[in-house]
C-alpha cells in the first residue's frame, strides 16, 4: 500500500485525462485492492475468533 501512495503522488508518466497520470490510476488500484485484501484479513481473523 506505500507503493500505491507514492505512485498516486508521483507526477510522472504517461497522461491519461487532463488530472490524471497512468502511474496514479495505477497507484489507485492498487490502494483499492490493498484495501479489500486488508478487510479479508480482518473479516477472517473476526470470523475465526467467533466460531470457538
């Protein structure tokens, strides 16, 4: 996720619209999937601890 932070406040690359680079949409996606691998960890620590 600190590669997808530092991808989002990079300025370089290729221009996809007139706000937005490759390397920061990139950077965004990334963020986003980290962020749901993130809730899947702890939705199966919560869910592993409930069952006992």
């Amino acid at each position: 996720m600190l590669g997808a932070i530092l991808l989002i406040t990079n300025n370089g690359g290729p221009v996809l619209t007139e706000g937005i680079n490759l390397y920061g949409f990139f950077g965004f996606v990334l963020l986003f999937r980290g962020f749901v691998l993130g809730m899947r960890a702890l939705m199966l620590v919560f869910k592993s601890t409930s069952d006992e």
